[in-house]
C-alpha cells in the first residue's frame, strides 16, 4: 500500500509499505476514507521529538471503513464506517476505567522511553514516533486499529466524512481542554492558538456556559474562522496588547480559564520569543513555551490554565512564581477521546458543530509532502491539509 512516511528531520515521502494485518483478536483493518495533518506533527517532521526512524507512517487523525475484523471484535463489522480516537487505549486498566484514556498502561507497547522522560508512560498514539508506541499511522490506505471496540466509533449517517474526520482528534482534544479546565457557567475563556484544536476548544466553552470566549492567534483566516463558525471573540496578539485587553473585556480580573492551544513551537513576539527560538534551536531546551506564559500571567487569580498544545521535556524561564503566588490551577493532557467522542458526533448528526471549514485544503495522499510543507508554512491560509489515500 502507499503511505507518507518520515524520511528525515523536514523530510516526508509517499513510500510503498507492507499491508497492515490483524496481530491480536481485537483489532481492524481500516480502510482509510480521509487523514489530516494536525500541528503536533510538525514537531515530528522538524526533529524536535527525536524517537522517529525513517520509514515510520505519520499521522493520527482520520476516518474510514472497517474491511477486516479480530475474533474478540464485538461491535464492529465489515463495511462499517468509523472515526477513530487518535490515542490507542484498551477500555479496562485503571487509567481507562476512570476515563483517563490517553494514560492507559496497555496502548503504549513501548513504554521504556517515555518512563524515562516522565517518570510513567502514557498511552500509544498512532503515527507519533516510538516514544508513543509505534504504532503505525493514518496516512496511508490501511491502518490497524488496536482494542478497536474501545476506540472505533460508528459515524452516524448523516454525518459526512468530512466532518467526522475531525471527531478523530482535534474536536475531542478540545473538549478535553474545556471540560478538564472546568469551564463554568458564566466564564471568561480564553484560547491560544486558532487552528483546529482551538476553535474546538473555544466551541467546546460554550457547551459548558461560557459567558465569553475568545481565541488568540496572528493569522487573520484562522482568526475569520474562530468568529464566523465557532462565534468567538477574537484578538490579533501582533496589533494589540493582550494581557490589557483579557482584563479589559474581564472586569479587570482576567480569564477564568485559560487553554493554551498552540505548544512547543509557539510563535510570538518581543525577546522572550527570540531567547526561546535560540535556545530550542540549539537544543537547550525542547519548548517555545512563550504563549503558555502568556496564558499565566493573563490568567485571574485562582484561575485555570490548561496545556492542550503538545509539548516534550524542558523549557526554560517558566514562571512556577506566578502559577503559586496566584493561586493557579495549571493542569494538562493528551486528549482522553474516548470520554468526549459519542457527545461530539451526537452534535455533529444534531448539526449544532460545524468543523469541515477545517479542512482548507484536500489533495490525494501522493500530495502528502506538498500538504505538510503548505500546512507548515501557513501558505493559501491552510488550517488543515486532509488527504484521501485513495484518490
């Protein structure tokens, strides 16, 4: 089959590869309808997650059609058409049965890695080096789906593929930023990052009774995208001064939640930003964490800051005096789908969440290296490349 494989630090490759095959009684076989790019990529293609081998298959976002079954398979069959959760999960370990999905003990086959980084492994995700697991990813025709009961879902009909697709990871890692940042009834959000996952997160605000939410970026597409199909607020961080206008619009207090979107690759401005491309350039530390400063000194007192953006290891200049002496709640995760993937269909079939305006870009999976390089440099207003690995 044809897969777009890592090739080398900014280099990807559409590569003829092995079949996938079921290895255990509870995976599928999927037939891959359509895959998207996704921002956490592009730290596998710049080399800043350096546990990626040439030839691996990117990507980990994506819908499909079920064309082979396990025998301990009970609730897929042939023929069905599924999204599926991006981190690999097995539905009944201790992390997974207090619906902790992406820190399961069983969907990270190799755990090694990541105990040494973080002290404990989280889950596997398909497509993100082998610190993740792995597995193999969604670009390309077939994937094997493992403990795919737990994380293959039925697309309702009605649901077009398009907007299914993003039921797979950016709406779900959304969700897991707002519901795990306790967005309450009456809140100020505030969102770093417009991309996919967050003009979800910001949609996912509302479904929580926020009162105002608004999205931070620099691009002015994204940012027409976050006011007109997600209804947020919007502010341009190049043309104004942010911590002013949270507290402006705020009562003077700042958010009440703050999700920071973006991750270890943050763009900004000023010398803090310069400080941190220098040094993760030169590998001194593995984070741009400039917007998730931002967050924090902008966040109310007693207020939540949530880390969706991805990130690695270490950064520099973080400031753990503010997070304390302000009373701070700072949480993160991978995003737990499992726990948010059936509200988030439901929506779509109901048509109360629009996310196909992502997709700005589909071209066949032989245009695989042409998206990533658009998607990277932001050419054409790309938010998302999405591929169909059969034409």
């Amino acid at each position: 089959m044809r897969a777009l494989c890592w090739t080398g630090v900014n280099e990807t490759s559409v590569e003829t590869v092995e079949d996938p095959r079921i290895l255990n009684a509870e995976d599928v076989v999927l037939k891959v309808t359509l895959t998207t790019s996704c921002g956490s990529d592009l730290h596998l293609i710049g080399g800043y997650i350096p546990f990626m081998r040439a030839g691996d298959v990117m990507g980990h976002e994506f819908v499909g059609e079920v064309v082979e079954v396990g025998t301990a398979v009970r609730k897929h069959r042939v023929g069905d058409r599924v999204v599926v959760c991006s981190f690999v999960s097995c539905g009944r370990c201790w992390y997974c049965t207090q619906q902790l999905f992406s820190l399961c003990d069983n969907g990270n086959p190799n755990p090694a890695i990541t105990e040494a980084l973080w002290g404990f492994a989280p889950g596997g995700c398909f497509g993100y080096s082998h610190a993740m697991g792995g597995h193999a990813g969604s670009h390309a025709q077939y994937v094997r789906v493992p403990y795919a009961d737990h994380g293959a879902f039925p697309v309702p009909d009605g649901v077009d593929d398009m907007t299914a697709l993003f039921a797979s990871d950016a709406a779900p890692t959304g969700w897991t930023g707002a519901d795990l940042g306790e967005v309450r009834p009456g809140d100020v959000v505030a969102v770093w990052g417009a991309g996919g996952v967050g003009q979800m997160a910001a949609a996912a605000a509302w479904t929580r009774g926020a009162e105002r939410v608004v999205v931070i970026d620099r691009l002015a597409n994204r940012l027409r995208q976050a006011e007109q199909h997600v209804g947020a607020e919007t502010l341009n961080y190049e043309e104004t001064d942010i911590g002013a206008e949270l507290r402006e619009l705020s009562g003077g207090r700042g958010p009440d939640v703050c999700i920071e979107a973006v991750g270890m690759e943050a763009h900004g401005t000023g010398p803090a930003y310069l400080y941190d491309q220098v040094k993760q350039q030169l590998r001194l530390q593995t984070e741009r964490p400039n917007a998730l400063r931002e967050a924090i000194h902008a966040c109310r007192k007693g207020g939540t800051v949530f880390t969706l953006g991805v990130f690695g290891a270490l950064a520099d200049k973080f400031p753990i005096g503010a997070v304390m002496n302000k009373g701070l709640t700072l949480r993160g995760a991978q995003m737990h789908g499992q726990r948010y993937i059936p509200e988030i269909l439901e929506r779509m079939a109901a048509g109360t969440l629009q996310t196909s305006h992502l997709a700005t870009h589909v071209m066949p999976l032989e245009d695989g290296p042409k998206g990533y390089q658009m998607f990277k440099d932001k050419e054409d207003g790309c938010v998302r490349a999405v591929f169909r690995p059969h034409g």
